[in-house]
C-alpha cells in the first residue's frame, strides 16, 4: 500500500512538474511582443490605469488599459488556467478502486474478500494521453495569443475612429464659426440692400448646414468615445481624453509582398492553431481504436472463506464489444482529422490572398494620404491666399473668400479621413500577417 501512494505521489508530481506554474502566459506575452513590438502586462492595476487615462492616450496606451481592465479579455485568460489543469488531468491516472466484501453467516470464520482493482488501458494509454493534452495546452496558448492581438486591433482600430472624430468636430466648430459670421454679414448686407434676398438665404441655409454638421460630428465623436472607453474596459473616465493632436507620421516605407510573405509563414497563428488542431486530431485516433477497450480492469484479490482457507491471486475484466465495438468513436476521430487537415489546406489556400489583399488596401490609403497631403490641401491654401489677395484688392467679395475656405476645411476633413483609412489598413495588415482571425470594427 505504501508503495503505491509513492508511486502515485510520484506520478502528480512529474504531471505538475512538466506543466507551467504561470499556465503558459510568459509564452503568450512573448508571442504578443513579438507580433506586436508592445510588451503588454495584464495584472490589475488599477493606478497605472488611472495613470495612462491622465496621461496622452495614444493607441498603444489605450491598448495597455484595455489588457489591464477589459473583463472580457480577463475571462479569455482564464482559459490558460483552464487548459493548465486539462494538461494535469491528462498526466494521471485514475485512482485505483478498493473493494471488500464481509459474508454472513461466519462457521466457524467470517468470510471475507479484499479487491484492489486498475484500469489495464488508462495505464497503457498514459503517455499518449499526457501527449495529447500537452498539444490542447498549446494549442490554447496559441487561441489566448490570437484573442490578445485581435483585442489590440479592435482597440487601435477604435482608437482612429475616436482620433478622427475628434479632429473632424475642430474642422466642423471652425466650419459653424466661419458659416455663422457669413451669416451675420449677409444679414447686414442685405440690411443695406448690398445682396439680394435669394444670396441671403444661401448664407443663412449654409449656416443651418454647418450647424446641423457640428452637430452630427459631436455625436459621432461621442459614439467612438464610448466605443473606445467599453472596449478597454473603463468604468469612470475623465471628463477630457488627451487625445494625441494628429495621426502619427506615415513610415517611410511599406514592406512589398515577398517580406509579408516571409513575415506570414512565421507569424500566422491561424495556421500554427490549424496545425495544432491536425496534430491533436492524429492524436485523438488511436486512442479512440482502443475505446471500446476502455473498462479493462486487472485486479488483485485476498480471500478467506468460512473455513478459514485463504486464497490470493490476480484478476481480470474484459468488456465484451457486443453492442459497442468502437466503431462511433474511430470513425469521429478519423473525420476530426479528415476536417482538420482540410481547414489547415483552406487557410494554407486563402492566407497569400488574404495579405494581398489588405497590402493594395494599404497602398491605396497611403497613395491618397499622399495626395492630399502634398496636392488637395496645399492647393486649397494657395487658393485661400489668393482669394484674400484678391479680396484686398476688392477684386472679389467676401463671400468667394468664405467659399475658399469652406472648400480648404473640406479638403482637411477628406485628409483626416484618409488618414484613418490607412491606419485601419494597417491594422489589417498586421491581423493578416499575423493570421488573426475577423476583422477590425
């Protein structure tokens, strides 16, 4: 008896031992520094939140907020401790059963019988089992580090949304400020009979739209507010986010298609959680051959009869495949395997296009960023300059002035727009380089 508590003490030990005492999250904020280039923690912290929100919340602080505090995100690193105790379940094995019997009545012995019985297949299966669970526990430390990248994406893509929104209201405030002071000048201009009543009323109707925009693009920044603030996970917010005051430069290059490709084949956990799925799928196939086997037990038996003779000896119990023979079990495993292998040829099949794809996204962005940025506005400048010459020299009236720069504000908001576009690009990219499953909201 001795012996076997040891050898049972000895196999939970070896279990624990090969099992990550942090349920695998160093691997998992490895793998996200690496795809990531942001080492992020995710222990509550609650002053350091309150720290980054006073601070200027730019993507990457909004991203260590919403790792720190989203109570989503925490529930999907539980799944690390879940996956941890799967691993640990799958080192042992079953406990060993006790039986003893008393028999009535006794002449001139009480008769008596002691069993201690094992599974034969459990033990035999041990190794291939602990091997199995060791590739689940993987294969969840690859799920985590996808969920944490797409979490990242969807926060830096709500990020630009809130970075536009908030630029969009300045342009728009500007926009209500000019219509309205075209409005009161038209107004006194018609007082002295300058313009007539249909030039009046296309002031005064350009001041109501301007109005109605500003209105609308407060309400649009106040959704990709709140939108930006549930995502990281954040009860009481500032009054005033510090947002940063404009999208960060664009990088001086882009990678072409051949460094995508190379960054894909070592980067896509889509692909690497689709192997794993195929290991785990093989795996799963012999043992379920033997699942019809599954209750063989040997045992060991010390009886005494009423007579007082004693008998030991070794046993055995061996299921008949009468009405079960295992055939349900094998034929799952071996389509669990045929499905796995076809998904991981689907995403083998559809991961070049999918990088394609969002690298001319990028390289369209990038090009109208470009254009506006060196073209559309600076043209809409000169043009505003030029009109205020003219206008010195009373060549035109107030209002073409006021035209050129309602015409430059526009040609601001299209250029912030633009600018979203190719951060949201980006973002995509990444996701597709580093094969995240869905897409940024």
């Amino acid at each position: 008896m001795n012996r076997g508590w040891i050898a049972a003490s000895l196999l939970f030990a070896c279990a624990c031992a090969s099992v990550p005492r942090d349920a695998g999250v160093a691997d998992v904020r490895r793998a996200v520094a690496e795809r990531s280039g942001q080492s992020l923690t995710w222990a509550r912290d609650d002053e350091r939140v309150r720290a980054l929100l006073q601070d200027e919340l730019t993507a990457d602080n909004a991203v260590a907020i919403g790792v720190i505090n989203n109570r989503r995100l925490e529930a999907t690193f539980a799944e690390l401790g879940i996956a941890r105790a799967d691993l640990v379940q799958a080192s042992l094995v079953r406990n060993p059963i006790f039986e003893a019997e008393v028999r009535f009545p006794r002449d001139p012995f009480r008769p008596f019988e002691l069993r201690l019985a094992q599974t034969l297949v459990d033990l035999v299966q041990l190794p291939r089992r602990r091997a199995l669970g060791r590739a689940a526990f993987d294969a969840a430390k690859l799920r985590v580090t996808s969920d944490v990248l797409m979490f990242a994406a969807d926060i830096r893509a709500r990020h630009a949304d809130l970075l536009a929104a908030a630029q969009r209201v300045a342009l728009s405030r500007t926009s209500f400020e000019t219509a309205q002071a075209s409005a009161e000048l038209a107004q006194r201009q018609h007082d002295a009979q300058n313009i007539t009543d249909l030039e009046l009323e296309n002031e005064q109707a350009r001041y109501e739209d301007a109005k109605l925009d500003l209105a609308r693009e407060e309400q649009q920044f106040v959704l990709a507010r709140e939108s930006l603030v549930r995502a990281m996970g954040v009860r009481d917010v500032p009054a005033e986010l510090h947002l940063p005051d404009a999208f960060p430069p664009l990088p001086a290059t882009e990678p072409d298609e051949a460094q995508l490709e190379q960054l894909a084949s070592a980067r896509r956990l889509d692909v690497q959680r689709a192997m794993a799925e195929v290991q785990l799928a093989r795996m799963r196939v012999p043992l379920a051959r033997l699942a019809a086997l599954d209750d063989v037990t040997v045992d060991a038996h010390y009886q005494r009869d009423a007579a007082g003779a004693k008998t030991v000896g070794p046993g055995i119990e061996l299921p008949i495949p009468l009405f079960n023979n295992g055939a349900a079990a094998r034929t799952r495993a071996e389509h669990e395997l045929v499905r796995a292998n076809a998904l991981l040829q689907a995403l083998l099949d559809e991961s070049s296009s999918r990088i394609r794809t969002a690298r001319a996204s990028v390289a369209e962005a990038r090009a109208r960023v470009e254009y506006y940025r060196d073209v559309v506005v600076p043209r809409r400048q000169r043009i505003v300059e030029l009109t205020k010459l003219e206008h010195n020299a009373m060549l035109v009236g107030p209002f073409t002035l006021l035209d050129a720069r309602r015409n430059e504000t526009q040609a601001r908001r299209d250029f912030i727009d633009a600018q979203r576009d190719y951060w949201r690009a980006r973002i995509t990219l990444d996701a597709a380089v580093n094969g995240v499953e869905g897409d940024t909201p």
